[in-house]
C-alpha cells in the first residue's frame, strides 16, 4: 500500500514550499507534476492566464468546482483582495483531505472554504448555507460533463448576475464540447477562447471565458 499522487504532490509542498508563501507552494507542486510526475492542475501556463482574468475581474466572491490538490484555490485565493472568499467544491474526501493541508500550508485558510461534496447537490445549497448572492468569478475544472449542468443549475438558482465570469479549463483537452457549444451560442453569454497547452505538456488546450449577460 504505498503512497497516492496526491499524497505525493502534499509530500513535495511540505519539503519545499514555505509555510504561508502561496506562490511558493504552487512553484513547488509545479516543479513536482512538470519533472517527476504530471497530475491534473491547471499547471503554470494556463494558470498565468487565470491570474490575468482574477485581476481584471478583481472578484470579491469566487467558485471553484473541482478542488483536487488545491493548486488553482490557492493560486486564485493568493491574488483576492482582504475581504474577498473562495468557494471550492470537492467530492472525493481523500483529495478533499490533501487540499485542505496544502490550503493550510499556503496560509489561506482563512479566504478559502473547501466544501465536500457533489456540485449537484452543493450548487442549490449555497445561498442558504454561505450567505451568498451572486459569484462575481466561477473557476470550472472538475468533471468535464458536469460544465454544462452545473452552468445551467448556477443560472437557475440565481447564482450568476450580469457580469459574472465563468472561467473553464480543458476545454480542448481532454474537452467539454457541449459547454463550449453552449456558452458559444447562447445570447445570454459573451464568450473567449485563450488558447495554451495542456499543463505540463505541448499537447493543445485552452480555457474559455464567458461573461454572463443576464
Ligand atoms: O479530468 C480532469 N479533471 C477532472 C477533475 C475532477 C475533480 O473535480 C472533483 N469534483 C468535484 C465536484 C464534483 O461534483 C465532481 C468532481 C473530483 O473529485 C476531482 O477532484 C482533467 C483531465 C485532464 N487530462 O489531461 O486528462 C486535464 C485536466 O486539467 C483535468 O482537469
Ligand atoms: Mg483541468
């Protein structure tokens, strides 16, 4: 029984990353996935990126679907101003766990509240349990079938306002066409392809940005 990825990728943080230096956490999981071993963060290309859309939207309430190791919360949370949270949702407990000590190890705890569980079920939930209104950024970056339902649940529980951001990643590779179809050809959406490369590798990919209308 050895070790998991995750557990790897949390090994490397703590050996070496500085305790409350986020950036230096996201170097150190960077360094790990791009010469030991790839994992599925949104990696350093693609992230430059997010941090580009995080400062323009300068957002002060943030989703993240899909958690994993934490790389993206951490790196979007790093760039929030004092007042602002992130909220990120993840379903498998045992990288639920991970996230939650590499969150601890960047020193956020405080901007970011991971919550376990399935979007389906969480996304309904959100008013009610965190006082929320509106998101002004969404991060998309877990089940690649689950974009569009899960667009089309944040619509119907008023969750988006005019303006709100969604940013998706993998939306060549490994692909969301049918999100990409519909943020495309909606009227209620102004959408961006930002071109790249799948993180840590030359293959293509890319993220969408979609500026909900109302
Ligand atoms: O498959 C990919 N991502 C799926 C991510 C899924 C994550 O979202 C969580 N979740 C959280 C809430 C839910 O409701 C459901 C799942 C899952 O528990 C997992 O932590 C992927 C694959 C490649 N790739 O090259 O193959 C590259 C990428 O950048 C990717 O993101
Ligand atoms: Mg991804």
């Amino acid at each position: 029984t050895g070790s998991t990825r995750p557990q790897r990728i949390l090994r490397a943080v703590q050996k070496n990353a500085t305790r409350g230096d986020p950036c230096s956490v996201v170097k150190a999981i960077d360094d790990y996935c791009r010469h030991k071993e790839w994992a599925m963060n949104v990696g350093d290309e693609k992230g430059c990126i997010v941090d580009s859309v995080v400062s323009e939207v300068k957002p002060t309430a943030v989703l993240e679907l899909g958690t994993y190791c934490a790389y993206s919360t951490v790196r979007i949370a790093s760039l929030l101003s004092p007042n602002a949270k992130l909220i990120t949702l993840e379903f498998n407990s045992d990288y639920a766990a991970i996230a939650r000590e590499v969150i601890a190890w960047a020193g956020l705890q405080d901007k970011i509240q991971l919550v376990e569980g399935a979007s389906g079920e969480w996304i309904p939930r959100l008013k009610e349990e965190f006082g929320i209104e509106t998101f002004d950024l969404i991060f998309l970056d877990h089940w690649k079938d689950r974009y569009l339902p899960d667009t089309k649940l944040l619509e119907k529980c008023g969750l988006l306002r005019p303006g709100t951001v969604l940013l998706a990643d993998n939306v060549i590779c490994p692909g969301t066409p049918d999100y990409l179809d519909y943020v495309r050809n909606s009227q209620q959406y102004k959408s961006k392809f930002f071109k790249s490369h799948l993180e840590y590798t030359q293959e293509e990919d890319g993220l969408e940005k979609s500026v909900f209308l109302g």
